[in-house]
C-alpha cells in the first residue's frame, strides 16, 4: 500500500492499488458516484456503459445491472439505511429508487422534461431562476429521519426537500453568490443532527442549513466540492475537483495557480482533519476528478472518478487510468 499525504497529526490514509477486478467483457470510462451497502457490498455508477456495478469489498466483481434503464447521463447513487438504491440520473431529470439487485421501485422528477431555469446547456450563467424539480439533477442524500433531500444541479440552483416517499414539502436556493444562493449545487448529506451540507461547487463552499432551509454557515476552505459524506463518528469526506488556472470560480474569480485534485476531511466544524491528491494525476492515491465519494463501516474510503471526461479524452492522462480507488484508514 502507498501512504497517501495528509495533515499534521491528522488522519492517515493509503491506497490500494488496482482495487477494481473489472471481468472481461464489461466497461467503463467514467465512475460519476459510488455507495456501499449494509453489508459494505460497493456499488459503482459508471458511463461508458451506463450502469451499476456491484463489488465485494476486496474489490471481486459480483454483478450488473440497470443497462436497459440508465440510457441517460448518470450522476450520483446513494443507498439508504433500507439498502434502497437512489440512482440520479442528470441526463434525463430523475431519480430512480431500486432495490440491490437492481428492481425498479420508483420514479422521482418527469423523465426527459427540465424544469423551466432558463438553463439551455451552454454555461452556469443560464440559469437565471430557481424553479421545481428537477433540472439536471445532481444527489441525493437521507435524512435520520428518513426525509429525501436532492441537489438540483447543473440547470437549477435548489435544493429539494421530499418526504421518504417523494413527496414534495419545500425548495430553496436561487443563482448568486450569497447564502442560501447557487452556482451547481453538486453534492449533499445530512449530519447527524440533520443539518443540511450542500456542496456548492462553483462557488467554492459547503453551505450548512438547518432542516427546513435556513442558512446557517459556510465553510470556504474547500476547492471546488463535488459530494459529501459523513461518518458515523462525525467526520466529514469531500471530493474536491482540480483547478486549472484561468478556469473561473463564482466567489474567487479568475484560477491564477493550477491545483490538482483532491480529497479532505473535516469535522463538523468546518476544520480540516486530512487532505490529500498530488500533480501526478495519473499516480494511484493523486485524483484526475473526484466527483463521488463514500465511507464503509470499517472506514474505507472509495472515490469515484469523471477521469474520461475530465481527463482521457482531452488527453491530460491515458485513457485507462483509475476511476475509482479505495483507501484504507490508519
């Protein structure tokens, strides 16, 4: 194992390297979100196929499935305490909930039709009103209680609160830079004391809200925060994407120094307790493109990665490199 960096007297974490044992005959280009379920089975959400796949903790394949109904751009997945799966798909604005083996159990949002932003698929800045669910939709998080909250995404700039049904209870969020305001609300979790995190990845913060939307903190020590996920005993993981310089954020303006990658975890305070991802994006344990990320009960860490999008097919790395890694924590 490679020991990854992180910060003084802080969290260690290492690498396992070539985890994934991938068969012959299926693919991938792309890990847009992971999940584990209660007995730390990994679930993996790809493109290039489109589906789920399932893996023991060891990394030994187990199955697939979802090929005939995930025909549209995939995003996160997130299982709940009842081992339902939630797989947001942001290429057709829904949300589908399925049992582990992959039986279609519901339909949250109207299939192929966005809610009306302004949003025509260019650039963040169309987005120029906050309206209902879904408009590219990006996760879903569980609340204690058992309330569903989703972040909506690339053509919104809400979130979306719903009963553990799908019923709608309330929405907040408009375009800005302000609290409570958005530019690609990507990632979202629900602490233990159900406050809301929001990963709000252009503005280059994680929001903090009570249950019912009001804001409540931010914390800005963070690098353009793609999804969230809390432990049990409180720590918060992060995937962070890389910064390219001349890239724009919303909150800091222009990008003047390239900064790779990376992966941090902090307390429920705000304050960081490890971080880690170098230059070398192709290197196991470094980051082309964190874009999903989740903790098992024995604190294995797996990040899952947009590496083809963000990086194979401009040719910054060979296609091939990872797209999802597990580190172990000691």
């Amino acid at each position: 194992m490679t020991q990854t960096s992180s910060t003084e007297n802080a969290l260690v974490f290492h690498v396992v390297p070539d985890w994934e044992k991938r068969p012959d005959g299926l693919m991938h280009l792309d890990v847009a979100g992971v999940s584990v379920d209660s007995n730390d089975r990994v679930y993996i959400f790809t493109r290039f196929d489109n589906h789920v796949m399932v893996y023991e903790p060891d990394g030994t394949f187990v199955t697939s499935w979802g090929e005939d109904i995930l025909t549209a751009r995939t995003h996160g997945i997130t299982i709940g305490p009842d081992d339902s799966v939630y797989c947001t798909s942001n290429g057709d604005h829904v949300i589908r909930k399925f049992t582990l083996d992959g039986k279609l159990l519901a339909v949250m949002g109207n299939e192929g039709v966005p809610s009306d932003t302004g949003y025509d698929g260019s650039n963040l800045d169309t987005v120029v009103r906050a309206a209902g669910p879904f408009n590219t939709c990006t996760n879903l998080a569980i609340a204690p209680h058992g309330e569903l909250y989703v972040s909506d995404g690339y053509g919104n700039c809400r979130v979306h609160r719903f009963t553990a049904d799908g019923q709608l209870v309330q929405s907040w969020g408009e375009p800005g830079t302000g609290p409570g305001q958005f530019y690609l609300p990507h990632g979202i979790w629900i602490d233990r004391e159900s406050r809301v995190l929001v990963a709000d990845r252009e503005n280059e913060r994680i929001q903090v809200f009570s249950p019912d939307g009001e804001f409540m903190e931010e914390w800005t020590d963070v690098q353009r925060p793609c999804a969230l996920f809390i432990d049990p005993s409180g720590f918060v993981y992060v995937a962070e994407l890389r910064n390219d310089a001349g890239w724009k954020s919303y909150t800091r303006g222009p990008i003047a120094e390239p900064r790779p990658g990376r992966v941090s975890v902090y307390d429920l305070k705000g304050n960081v307790q490890a971080r880690w991802g170098g230059q070398d994006m192709a290197a196991q344990g470094n980051f082309v493109a964190p874009h999903g990320i989740t903790v098992d009960s024995k604190g294995n860490v797996y990040v899952a990665e947009v590496t083809h999008t963000m990086g194979g097919r401009s040719g910054l790395v060979p296609e091939g490199t990872h797209d999802i890694q597990k580190f172990t924590r000691g």
